[in-house]
C-alpha cells in the first residue's frame, strides 16, 4: 500500500500540484503548453495484458488529470497534453525496450513543438500519433 501511495503522489498527484504552482505564471507565457509524462500502460484501451497495477492506475490517473486540466484551462488558451515517450532503452525499460533515449526526446520536442489548442485534451505517442484513452 505504501508503494502505490508514493507512486501516485509521483505520477499523478506531483504534475497536478506542479501545474497548480506554476499557473500564475504560465498564465503570464505567450506559449501556454502543459505536457505530462504519462505511458501507454496508462490507457485502458491498450491494457491487454492486465498486471502492473500500480503504474498503470497511476498513469490512468494522470491521463484524468490532463484531461480534467485541458477542460479547465484550454478556455485561458492552454494545450494541455499527456505523452507517452515510448518503450525507451533506461533502467526502467530495458534493453529490450525499442527506442533509444534521445529518439524519444526529439519526438516529445517535436510533438509539444507543433501542438496548438486543437490538440488540448489528447494522449499523444511521441512519434505525433494519437493514443486510445
């Protein structure tokens, strides 16, 4: 139990508090951007393996919160995005993992780069393409 606490006070409860702290001054930014670092384990379209439940229902959560934070702040014009960076070769995903760290970040720039308002609300693989809630 302690575990899944601190782990949705990570994943989820931090980058809601974080966007609460900062909101004065993102307000403030002529680019109004909000991304959050979730994973494809979070949707529940894509669970077709079961297992994991503490990350996957702290990503599922954070997915809530993006979604929640782009109803409440896309009337103030922000784009508020949650991003799965892919499977990346760290400690965390393995050397199986398929994708090497810097391929990830030059997609996740590359995706946050090209949002507009249209885009706020969504789930977004850092390849540009779209993701089932």
């Amino acid at each position: 139990m302690e575990e899944w606490r601190r782990v949705f006070e990570i994943n989820t409860i931090a980058p809601l508090k974080l966007v609460e702290a900062l909101h004065a001054k993102l307000s403030q930014s002529s680019i109004k951007k909000i991304t959050c670092l979730s994973s494809k384990v979070g949707s529940m379209t894509e669970n077709t393996s079961g297992g994991g439940y503490i990350y996957r229902s702290s990503k599922a959560a954070l997915n809530s919160v993006v979604k929640s934070l782009s109803n409440d702040l896309s009337p103030q014009g922000f784009t508020v995005l949650a991003l799965h960076p892919g499977w990346v070769k760290t400690q965390m995903g393995g050397p199986n993992a398929l994708i090497d760290t810097d391929t990830s970040a030059s997609g996740l720039i590359k995706v946050i780069e090209q949002a507009t308002q249209e885009n706020s609300g969504q789930f977004i693989n850092y390849d540009g393409s779209a993701l089932p809630w």
